[in-house]
C-alpha cells in the first residue's frame, strides 16, 4: 500500500460546530460556526431527516475548550483505569463528573454542571496478564479504581454499579484531579473503548446488525452505547424526501438500537439521526448511513434497504454459478491482482457504457476476458480485485477525464493534466473504505439505484467463475478515509471515540496513510468478520486480502478464519501484508497479524525477503537508491567484489524463498554455513518466517511501487535491449512460478506493464494506470510520472523516458505473454511445485550450486517425486540463470537418471526458444545447461 493522503469525493453539507471563540476543528480545517444554543429544542419532525449531516445541540463550555497537550486517562477494563505520567501528591483526588445534557464546566477553579461525580482509588490490584499486554504502550501513571459494585445516591461520591456505569458513559464526562478543597488542578477527558467492550459484550454475539428484511417489513439494529436518542429516517427513493421518521428503543445491555416496521420495504432507503455527545464540541445530532450497509446510493448519501437473498438482486443464473473447484490446498492458488477499472477501459472491444465497470467482464468475446481465459487454461486460479467495497475517493456521478495533451515521452504536461482533476477524476486505487460491506457504485453503470451495484458485481463474479477463475478481493479494516465529524466519517459519528485507535493524546493513529481503526476492540474487529462473512457468503469471494494486515490483531483473524469454515461449509484462504511498523509494532498492543506472529494458522503474508532480492534495493527507494541496489536479475560486474557478495546473498534469499520460506528449511549459504530459515538474516529479522508453505505468498511486483519492468529500467544497463529487459522479466516471472507457496502476480506483469516510473500511482489516472491487452503499447514513455510522489526523480527519469530503445514493442510484449502461459503450465503440471507441508518440502526439495563455491547468478533446485503417485514426473530439476552469458553445471548425484525438458519447453509451440534450444540434459554424466537469462525446468518422466 503506498502513501496516500486523503482524495474525498464531493463533501455534502455539515452544519459547523461551535467550539469557544466561534471555531471548530473538523478534519484539521477550522469551520467557522454559527452560536448554537446551549440547549436545542426536540425535533421529531421529518425536517431532521433533510437536515445538514450534522446539527449542534449543545456548546460545549468555553472553560473546557482548550485540554492540556498531555497524555489522557484511558479505561483497562470497566473499572480500572491508568492515567500515563501522573502522579498523585498527598492529598489530592482523581474525580469522574458526569452531565448527561453536556453542562460540565470549570467556575472559580471548580468543575460545575456535574450530574454526578465519583472518586477513584489509587490501587494496586495486579492485572490480568491480558491488560497487562494491552496497557504496556501506556507507560508508567497512576492507576485508579472505581469503588466496589453497591449503589450510591447520585451528585456524590460512593460505589457504582454497572448500569450506573451504562449511564456515566453516555453524555460528557471528564476526569479532574482536585485538591484537598477540590479545586481543580487538571482535566482530561477519557479513552472509554476497552470500559464499553466490557460494559457492552454480548453485543458482540448480535448477528443481525443492520437492516434485515422479511415478508413483514424491515428490522434495524445499530450498535450506539453512548447515544443519547437514535431515530430512523425512511426515503421512498435514493432522491426523494424522506416520508416517515422511526424512534429506535435502546437495550441497555448491550447498546444496540433497534426497531422493527412492517412500513419499510425493500427497495427503500435509510439514515440514521444520532443524538451524541462528541468530546471537544458538545452534543450533536448526526445525521448518518449505517456502518453495516449493504448498498448504497450515489456517492453513499444513503443506505439501502436489501436482502441480499432476493432474486431482485440476482443476475439470472447467479444460484447455479459455482466456484470453480480447483484450489484444493491454499498453495494451489496462483492469484492475479487486477483493478476493476483497469481491466477494461482502454478495451475497445467492450461496449463504451461498460468499460471501467463490473459489467465488462461479462463480454466473454472481448480482449481482457479472452487474455483471463488464457491465463487460467494455463494455470491460474484466482483474479484478485483491488478495492470493490464503497470507497470515499471516486465520484459516483460526473467524475471528470482529465484531457491529456499528446507531448514528448518526458514530458511534465501529461502529468500536469491528470493531476489537476485527481480529485474529481474517476480513478483510484481505493484503499479509502468508506462502507466496509457495501459495492462500489464507480464501477456500476447506475450508481444512483442500490440494486444495480450488488446485480452487476454478482454479474462480474458470475463471468470469472465461467472463465474458471475463483474470485478474491482486497480489503482494507486497518483505516477509515476519515474520522471524527468529517462527513466521510461514519463509525466514529456514531460512537465518538471507539473505533480509532488513539494515541496517548487521544488523537488518531495514522501509520497506515489514513485513521487507524482499532480491530483490537470487539465492536470493531466483529465489523471486520461480519464484513468479511458478508462478501464471502452473498458474493461467493474464495479468497481475501488483507492491506496493512499486521495493524490487526492475530486473535480476529482466527476468529475469522473459524467462522468461515464454521458458516459456509468451506475453507477461504486469507493473505495480508503482515509488515511489522507504527504503533503496534512488536506486539506493544496485541499479538499482530504479522510475518512473525501467524505461525500455525495458514494465514499467508507476502515475503519482502523474496520482493527484494529479485529487484534489489527495497519498496519505496527513490529512482537514485533504487539505480544503487540492483537485485539478482542483474549481474555482478566483472571485479566487483561487493556486488558479487551481495549477488550471492541474494540468491540465498531466494533459494529459501523457492523453498516456501520456511523457517524450519536447512540450506548451505554462500558463506559456507549450514542454517535454517529462521537463522538467516533478512536485515534485523529473520529471513525464513513461515512454519508451512501457506503462510507464505511470493511476488515480485503488485500495485504498489514502481512495477518489475520499471524498476527494471532504473537497474539494468541502459544499453540492455528491449529483448534482454524482457527476457530479465521472464527470469522474475520464472521464480515466482517455481516457489513453494503462493503464488501472485500484478495484473499486466506478463505484458511488461509500465506506469512510465510512477512508484505511487494510488491517484494517478487512467493515464498511468493503464492496461493494454492488445499488447501494442506497455504504457512506458506516457510523459514524467505525477510530480507528488516522483518530482525529486524527474532529473534522473527525463533520459530514461526519452530513450526510444528501452521501450518494448508488440513482439516483446508478446513474447513474455507467451512465457508466462509457459510458466503456469509448469507449475500447474506438478503439485511438487505446491507442497502444502513443510516436512514435505524439507524432504524433496535439494538445493545445488550453494556454498562458497558457487556459480553466482544460478539457481538449482532438484525436487523428488519419489512415493507421490500425483506427482507426474519422477523427478523436476529446475535451472534459474540470472546471467549474462549460458551457465553450466555437473550434478554427480542426478547422473543415472533420463532427463529431459519439460514437455512445455521442449514442445514446438514453446514460446522460449532459446531455452528450448539452448537447455541440455546429460542425463548419463549428470551435466546441465541453461541459456543466458533463463529458466529451464528438467523431468525424469515417469
């Protein structure tokens, strides 16, 4: 996931809330607001159904406008609570006040306005070792305790019980500490999450959340512990008025507002009023979509009233549309990531009305399906959607196409178009989550009307099955596009405060690019399940992605993986970013959903250690670092000592990565030593993490960072012609194809896609995003990459861009389509290539040519077939040569033994003929050879 700032879609209206002197905060942008009363009247009329998304009902006291910069009090449980860095004085106090209408303020030194006040204790009852774990980021304060559970008379100081507790979190609270004659000597307000997913847990066994539809009408639930008052507002249509106004009862055990109407109906649509007090501005109304959408109108003004299971919503033939049953172990998969907008816009032959949409998929003739139908008759399992959930950053209506001059190859101008209508232009990568279960609406040829989204996405899903392709897709629980009162902010304007995760300041996290949820809290790690139980149930997705996986908990995503099994009969495979970094890194919250923290689950991360030793360098260097780190594709220069050393770390690195990267595999590096997976280094970590081949997920480019041939560009020779730059390619294609785990390829990666060295494309057009299944033009040489990500690299990419010899052309392009479909054949010809257990691995897999004696550059690996009747070949011995000139080598042990080229190389429609005439086998004498940058794969047939 690459670096993103926030590119919203149209902001509807929100009435300004006062902070003291006329100013509120909304996103970081001051809104002058007009006074709001201290108290509004009560409106139960429909006008707050048309009303601006948000309304004051009460100001906050000027006394209390402005906290201390210092680090808040945050709950542990429901009564025990730490406040980092304070400690109390001798006769000092820490008191919880209460207002339910938001009245508390500051007087002559003395908090007012409380409707009840409550003291806490100093304590040292020891913790759980579970509060323990989660209250270590804390550091070291003062914890306090709420006097034991009994009654106490309101406005005084005494035990509370916990429906008393259920009340104290609703409306303003705040902690001050006092004096001995209670004077206030500091206030904070409170991080309350971990107190409510106590107070409020068996809202976490509710399995109907949302809107649920039945012949007698429509039943809503939402979850809203702190609310004060919460209405339903009814709309005949996406755009009409509303014509009724529904109030939801609360029940006070597990937070959850419901009501059930037989007036509702399907086809209708809803939002929310929510009677909230937002700390730091007072009481306010929202005016807000359900979190639990299942679709939506245009640009998610509104929530649609569904079954899911209605035939309404169904394209003909969706019930009888199976899965294709070919992935029988996760290592099985080979997936291929692919933008929905992407797949089909530059495809002159799909319909103009249906390029960029769902429904493009469905034109079976045209050139993107027939290029899917080739990959998967050739072995591969799954497309992998980017973002198809509702996300913040494209218009759903009029969004603009930008007019892109025709200009030189390195030039700014093209750029310059595309960016100045980013924002209102009808692309993005869509890592913005706005409604976490409901469809795009982009990518609908109707955005307006809710049913067609949900229709046509079933369409698109319907046409891969067809094709023989599984469907996954991306998902992104670890942020929201906004939070607080922005008007793209749904969660947290519902239940102010919880669903973040929050700094020891009590502002949002925002390691991940954006406003970081906090999964580790039930109510927001059950939205991640349910979401995913939701697409994986009515939409038939088989398999998941996870970006920034490692900001969630391990404990959810077994959760998940469990109730998937446990509901749909069925397994389906998780995969996610498990990178280690922000504020959860090393475990200082929970035990992540990382690299190093997933063993035994099956839960598959994608390997850096691989990614960067194919390329060089690491993601995100700049193109002069990048030009300094050349990875294994690229020779060693004669002389070059350091570069030798590294060539052959390198190829260390990726041996353990055709071995699955598995800690537990023995290999001999180029040091002499003998080690383990888990004993090699990748940088401070170790570089073999995974105790079975699933956990693992191999790529050498996705739609992050420059692309292979890209980064190509800036590492190989400038002299190198296009055939060798292809050729380069194929050899990065070649290893991930032969290693043991997960395979997954960037959609275009076999057309030597380019994004004309844009290394952050998330925002970047059409213009750079493009695809070409024509395979006349690989998008190299389309003008300088957008000036955000790439301006301090122009100096060097001008030369590059304007070089007419670095640019493939249609037979290149076509020549590694056709490797590629090689590629796959052969990993699809053997499950020895898809081991799923690790001892199998151990015990088949044989590295050659290691040690310090090596050939540096070449890769040899003899998997053994022995005892596995499936297996097809008694033997396979592959040869990955990374060099610049034939490579030879003699294998004593493999001398006795018929070995031949894979029937798919040695066939005379192979697309590699210089493999194909270039490889040898001696079987007799045990002597191999490989031709320069190239990939041969040898069989002892059976």
């Amino acid at each position: 996931m690459g670096s993103r700032p926030p590119s919203f879609r149209t902001l509807p209206r929100l009435a300004a809330l006062t902070l003291a002197g006329g100013v509120v905060m909304w996103a970081g942008l001051p809104i002058t607001a007009a006074r709001a009363a201290d108290r509004a009247p009560r409106d139960d009329t429909l006008a707050a159904c048309q009303a601006d998304l948000a309304t004051p009902l009460s100001s906050l006291s000027p006394s209390l406008a402005k906290p201390d910069a210092a680090p808040q009090p945050v709950w542990l449980d429901a009564r025990r609570l730490r406040w980092p860095g304070l400690t109390l004085a001798a006769g000092q106090v820490v008191r919880w006040h209460h207002s339910a209408q938001g009245g508390l303020r500051i007087v002559d030194g003395r908090l007012g306005g409380a409707d009840r006040s409550v003291a806490l204790m100093p304590t040292s009852e020891p913790l759980t070792a579970g509060l323990v774990a989660q209250g270590a980021y804390l550091g070291e304060g003062a914890d306090l305790a709420l006097p034991a559970s009994t009654t106490a008379t309101p406005s005084s100081d005494g035990a509370v019980d916990r429906n008393t507790l259920r009340t104290l979190h609703r409306g303003q609270s705040l902690l001050t500490v006092e004096d001995a004659d209670g004077r206030v000597l500091r206030w904070s307000s409170m991080q309350t999450a971990r107190a409510l997913d106590e107070l409020y847990g068996d809202a976490e066994k509710e399995q109907a959340l949302g809107v649920s539809v039945t012949r007698q009408g429509a039943a809503f639930k939402l979850w809203a512990p702190t609310a004060d008052r919460v209405a339903l507002c009814v709309y005949g249509g996406p755009t009409k008025a509303a014509r009724s106004r529904v109030p939801l009862a609360r029940d006070d055990r597990t937070g959850i507002w419901s009501t059930a109407t037989p007036e509702v109906r399907h086809g209708e649509y809803y939002r929310y009023l929510v009677d909230v007090f937002v700390p730091g501005l007072g009481r306010v109304r929202n005016l807000v979509t359900d979190p639990y959408s299942v679709s939506l109108s245009a640009d998610s003004a509104r929530s649609y009233v569904a079954d899911l299971a209605d035939p309404r919503l169904q394209p003909r033939g969706w019930t009888r549309s199976r899965i294709p049953d070919r992935v029988k172990t996760p290592t099985d998969m080979v997936v291929y990531e692919l933008h929905v907008r992407d797949f089909s816009l530059q495809d002159r032959t799909v319909p103009a009305p249906m390029r960029g949409k769902y429904v493009a998929f469905t034109q079976a003739g045209s050139q993107g399906m027939r290029h899917l139908r080739a990959l998967s008759e050739a072995g591969l399992t799954d497309v992998h959607l980017l973002p198809i959930f509702d996300l913040a950053t494209v218009p759903e209506r009029g969004c603009v196409v930008p007019k892109v001059p025709d200009a030189p190859p390195d030039s700014e101008a093209q750029q310059a178009a595309v960016t100045a209508v980013a924002d209102k232009d009808c692309f993005n990568w869509g890592y913005d989550p706005y409604h976490y279960s409901a469809p795009e609406g982009s990518f609908a040829t109707d955005a307006v009307n809710g049913d067609v989204r949900v229709r046509e996405l079933r369409a698109m899903v319907m046409a891969l099955h067809a094709a023989g392709l599984r469907v996954g897709m991306d998902v992104v629980y670890n942020h929201t596009t906004a939070s607080g009162q922005h008007p793209h902010s749904v969660l947290d304007r519902i239940v102010p405060g919880y669903y973040q995760r929050l700094d020891a300041l009590g502002r949002v996290e925002r390691s991940t690019c954006c406003d970081n949820t906090a999964t580790e809290h039930r109510m927001m790690g059950k939205l991640l399940v349910d979401s995913v139980v939701l697409w994986a149930r009515e939409y038939k997705i088989v398999s998941f992605r996870f970006d920034l996986m490692g900001h969630q908990p391990r404990a959810v995503m077994e959760t998940l993986q469990t109730r998937l099994k446990r509901e749909l009969g069925r397994d389906v495979q998780l995969i996610g970013e498990g990178w280690n970094f922000g504020e959860v890194a090393d475990g200082r919250r929970f035990v992540q959903a990382s690299q190093l923290s997933l063993n035994g689950t099956a839960i598959g991360t994608f390997s850096d250690r691989g990614r960067d030793a194919v390329r060089g360098g690491a993601a995100g260097d700049d193109a002069a670092t990048s030009m300094r780190h050349p990875g294994f594709l690229i020779p060693a220069p004669p002389g070059d000592a350091a570069r030798r050393a590294e060539w052959l770390r390198q190829g260390d690195l990726l041996k353990l990565g055709l071995a699955g990267t598995l800690r537990g595999f023995e290999l001999e590096t180029a040091d002499g030593r003998r080690l383990t997976g888990e004993r090699m280094r990748y940088g401070d970590q170790p570089a073999g993490y995974a105790s079975m081949p699933a956990e693992v997920v191999n790529y050498v480019e996705n739609h992050d960072n420059q692309t292979l041939f890209d980064a190509l560009v800036l590492k190989l020779p400038r002299s190198t012609s296009a055939e060798e730059r292809a050729r380069a390619q194929a050899v990065a294609l070649g290893i991930n194809a032969l290693s043991q785990g997960v395979a997954y390829f960037h959609a275009g990666g076999e057309l030597l896609r380019s994004k004309s060295m844009d290394r952050n494309s998330y925002d970047s057009g059409d213009w750079f995003n493009r695809l070409d299944w024509s395979g006349r033009d690989n998008g190299f040489g389309a003008g300088l990459p957008p000036r955000r990500d790439n301006g301090g690299d122009y100096a060097l990419l001008r030369p590059l861009l304007a070089d007419a010899g670095i640019k493939p052309g249609p037979a290149q392009i076509d020549w590694t389509r056709r490797v590629f479909l090689d590629l796959l054949r052969i990993r699809a010809s053997t499950p020895l290539l898809r081991l799923a257990d690790a001892g199998e691995v151990s015990r088949r897999l044989r590295f050659y040519n290691t040690g310090p004696t090596q050939q540096p550059g070449l890769i040899a690996g003899r998997l053994d077939g022995a005892g596995r009747a499936d297996a097809g070949f008694e033997r396979v011995l592959y040869l990955i040569n990374a060099g610049d000139a034939p490579a030879r080598l003699t294998l004593p042990e493999e001398a006795g033994h018929a070995w031949r080229l894979h029937p798919v190389q040695r066939a005379e429609s192979a697309a590699d003929q210089r493999v194909r005439e270039g490889a040898s086998a001696d079987g007799a004498a045990g002597r191999f050879e490989v031709p320069a940058r190239g990939v041969a794969v040898f069989v002892v047939e059976r």
